[in-house]
C-alpha cells in the first residue's frame, strides 16, 4: 500500500518541530525520513500539467427515482425543521488506515448513495418558506447534498490529498457527478456551516436543527455548536430531538418500496451464488487446518465479486463451533461428519443485505440424529411462516416457532417440565437451547430499523411490503451435561429472509435449498463441479 498523507502526517510534523525548536534541519530529517515525499515548487508546478481529462461516468442512480417519496414522508413529520443526515467518516482500522467506508444507512436510504459514496458528506433537508412555489405544490423542504469538489489533476489535492485526492483514490464524484446521479442539488462541503446557520432562532418563523447525531461526530459538534449561538443551548432537549429523528427514520424503513424489493432479490440471488462456492469448496478443505476460513474465504470471494462486500461477518461454524451463536472467528477444523453451521449474506453496492442460515452435514449426508434435529428446526420455521400474517406481530412468528421447539425437547426427554410450563412467562426452560429471538427486519442493516421504538418494532403488526427473517434453532453446546452426549457438540440454524405481501408471506430464499434430500442434492451437484474446476 502506498503511503498515505493524512491529517495524521501534518500533526506529527506539528509536534516534531515543538519537541525540536530551532532545529528545523533535523526535524526536516526526520519527516523526510519517514515520508520521503516530494514537496518543492517545482515539483508541484509539474504534478499539475500533462495530465488527460478523466471524468468519471455519470449517470442517474435507479435510487434517485424512489428517493424524492422518501423525503417528502420524512420532511412532512418535521415541518419547519432543518434536517442534518450525515454519510460518516471513514473509521481507522490501525494507524493510517481505514477499514473501508461505508455510508450510513440513514444517508443512503435518504440520497439512494450506494457503495463508498461519500465519505464526509452531509445531506440537508431544508424548511420551505410557506409562501415559496415549493410550498405551494406541497413540498416541506428542499434537500441540499454537501460533498468535497473533485481533487483531480487540475488542483493541487490530486496528489497532495490521500483523502480526496484522484491520484491516491483515483476518478471520484464530485459536486456535478452527485447532483446528476442523485438528482438533489449539490454544494461544496465548505459551504456547509454557513447553510446549517441561516434563519435559526426561537423566535416564530425560525428554524429548529435535527441531526442523526451518532453518525459524524464532528457534524454533530457543528450542529450543536449552531443551536448553541442561536439559543438551542440545552443538551438534553437537543438529544431528545435527535432521538425522535433517529426513531423516525429508523421506522421509515420497515416497508420496503418496490426497488427495495428489487435489490433483496438481487442479494439473495448472490448470497445463493456465496453458498454454492463454499459448498464446491467444502470437499477439499475437510479436516484441514483453519478449514472454517476457507470456506469463509469462498463464499467472501463472491460477495466482492457480485456485490459490495459481505452484508456482516460471516458465521461458518462446524462441530462444536456451531452452537455458539456468534461464532466469526472462524478458525476451527471442519470435521467429516459433524454439521456445518453457516450464516452469511451478500451486501450488494446499493448496501442492501441478505441474511441466510443453512446447515449443513459435511460428508453429504445427514445422520438420523441429525436429521431429526434438522427436521424439528424446519418445522418451527414453518410454524413462524404461517404465523407471519397481515396484521400479526412479531410475538406471534416468536411463539409459534417456540412452541414447536418446546414440543420436541418434551418428546426426547430433554424439558425436566411440561410444554405449557416451559412457555409460560414464568418458564422458559426451552430457551436454554434457543435463547436468541427469531425474526427481525432486514434491509440496508442486517437488523434493519433497529433504532425503532418497540411499539413500532415488536408490538406493531406486520404490514406488506416489510423483509424479516425467520431463523429458528437448537444450540446444544459440548459442556452441556443435561442433554445426552450424542447431542453435545450440534448446532442447527435454518434462516430464511420473507417479504410480507397483501396476500401472505412469500420466502425470497425459496431458491435455497433447506429440505433435508434437496440440501443432501444441492451438496452433491456443488461436490461434482468443484471436482471438475
């Protein structure tokens, strides 16, 4: 990796030159040393000529057709307040480099921005004035997006600026290349302080500030900063607004518009494509060291070559691995004969996410233990399923796949209490085998919407157009003594993403295998072209 010139560079030359006063000739030693960038005139005047034009493509994001109903419904629950929506700062993995950037889910829902688009960039929704011609046609506010201009090789950031500069990071959008994929008008970020200020007050007729505050700390100092000067001084009244905005959003997610839908199906599709790699993978890498990683590695290698990245860190978890919950640092042998335990998903470049769980037998074959385990957990999930109804809960997927759950382990012995003591409140005994819930919104985050209100999330009814998991399972882990030892060392998650429709549920994963012969099938169709490749 290159050297990178940062922030970082000019404030460990700012303490070198205070720890060396008067030296300036060692202390140009050592940044020279370390850097050896050059930095004369001359060679700035010549880094700035002989360069031909590269503009990036532009062209307008499928996004930007859904994007503008997403903001209206936004701009209407807080009329006459300004809206701050930050994309995020890049986060340091060690010393001078960062992991890589991913926009905040909030900013992308709210611009349609996918993939590393654009770090420190703010969108603002402004209020309308009430007499305006956009008030009149109904509108609450007009967004503005704020970005960094391009750094290309007509300025001098081209190749002194790691950040934003195109020589270090190559052709990037700038303020032309955003207003025409996005639609929205565009400004230079610099300008940003300035639109953040304008009419805030008090008195009647001005303008409140609302951030989504944990996003960009430093845009959230400058919002508060803003109220501060402008008589918003109390904390706790600011945060409270805050709250209500990231709640708001938040909920905003759950139903999906039909380009939402559009992108789940294309990250399923790819997360199918992640598990048939990992399983051609599967034969070859049996009992070999560190095992769970190659297989983590193949089915990683398609999430960057059919989308973004991995939509979060993916489980593969054998053996004794496999009933911890979760288990992602992978390294463990994958054995002949236990099961396979792999939850995972593909992040496509708009940052929606699959989320899917299958296990699996690792020789191909599914033992009677396992396949009676297996069988329980499939029918708990189809029990949620047919639970999952317009109009129903949350509460309700849960206790159906419960109920299932606690019927089996009565019927092998292992509840020391009756099925309706077990499921009672007072209870529970159940769950020291399925502690975790089952269901959860999925979208742009793996656990979509989560800054909802419970009222919203959990006690609310299921609407069309939400995404939610379904993903029972029996986790028996190696060190319990109250099961038999046949059962110890066996972890069983089945994890399908569902799209509530005015008729019903419908399974988006119906294309991945999870019946026990079409799983067995599916291993040996994979086992066949991975001998062939």
């Amino acid at each position: 990796m290159g050297e990178v010139i940062t922030e970082k560079d000019k404030e460990y030359e700012a303490q070198e030159r205070a720890a060396a006063p008067g030296d300036d000739q060692a202390m140009a030693d050592r940044v020279n040393n370390r850097s050896l960038r050059p930095n004369s005139d001359a060679f700035r005047e010549f880094m700035k000529s002989g360069w031909a034009d590269e503009d990036p493509d532009i062209k307008p994001l499928e996004s930007s057709k859904f994007t503008p109903t997403r903001r209206a419904t936004l701009g209407k629950a807080f009329a006459g307040e300004r809206l701050v929506i930050p994309a995020g700062q890049p986060k340091v993995r060690n010393n001078d480099c960062d992991y890589m950037f991913r926009p905040d889910s909030t900013f992308a829902y709210y611009t349609g921005l996918g993939t590393d688009y654009e770090a420190g960039a703010v969108l603002v929704l402004n209020p309308v004035d009430p007499d305006s011609p956009e008030a009149k046609a109904g509108a609450t506010h007009v967004p503005e997006l704020f970005v960094a201009p391009r750094a290309d090789n007509s300025t001098a950031d081209f190749f002194m600026n790691a950040h934003y500069g195109e020589y270090w990071v190559g052709p990037r959008a700038g303020l032309v290349e955003m207003q025409a994929m996005t639609g929205i008008e565009t400004h230079d970020i610099a300008q940003l302080a300035d639109a953040l200020s304008k009419d805030v007050g008090t008195e009647a007729g001005a303008v409140r500030v609302r951030v989504v505050s944990e996003t960009d700390p430093q845009i959230t100092a400058l919002v508060n900063e803003v109220r501060k000067a402008n008589g918003f001084a109390d904390p706790d009244a600011n945060a409270a607004d805050d709250d209500k905005l990231r709640e708001f959003t938040s909920e905003a997610r759950m139903c999906k518009d039909s380009y939402e839908v559009g992108e789940m199906r294309k990250t399923i599709s790819a997360t199918k494509a992640g598990f048939d790699r990992l399983l051609a993978t599967l034969p070859e890498a049996l009992d070999k060291p560190r095992s769970e990683r190659v297989l983590e590695g193949a089915f990683n290698s398609v999430s960057r070559e059919l989308g973004n990245t991995v939509g979060y860190d993916s489980i593969v978890a054998s053996g004794p691995h496999a009933p911890i919950l979760h288990w992602m640092r992978n390294t463990g042998v994958v054995r002949n004969g236990d099961l396979l335990l792999v939850d995972a998903g593909v992040e496509v470049d708009s940052l929606y996410t699959a989320d899917i769980t299958r296990t699996f037998p690792t020789n191909g074959r599914f033992t009677d233990l396992q396949k009676r385990l297996y069988q329980a957990v499939l029918d708990s999930q189809q029990a949620g399923f047919e639970a999952a109804k317009v109009g129903a809960t949350y509460s309700d997927i849960h206790h159906a796949c419960m109920r299932v759950i606690a019927e089996r382990l009565h019927e092998w012995g292992l509840l020391p209490v009756s099925v309706e003591e077990s499921l009672s409140p007072e209870g529970q005994q159940h769950r020291r085998w399925l502690a975790c819930g089952v269901a959860h919104h999925l979208g742009l985050d793996v656990h979509d919407c989560a800054q909802a209100r419970f009222e919203s999330y959990q006690g609310a009814e299921i609407r069309p157009g939400m995404i939610f998991t379904i993903e029972p399972g029996l986790y028996f882990r190696a060190d319990d003594l109250l099961i038999p030892p046949e059962y110890r060392g066996i972890g069983i998650r089945i994890e399908d993403d569902v799209l509530m429709t005015e008729h019903g549920p419908e399974w988006l994963s119906a294309g991945i295998p999870k019946q026990i012969d079409d799983v067995e099938e599916w291993m040996a169709d994979m086992a066949a072209k991975g001998r062939k490749a």
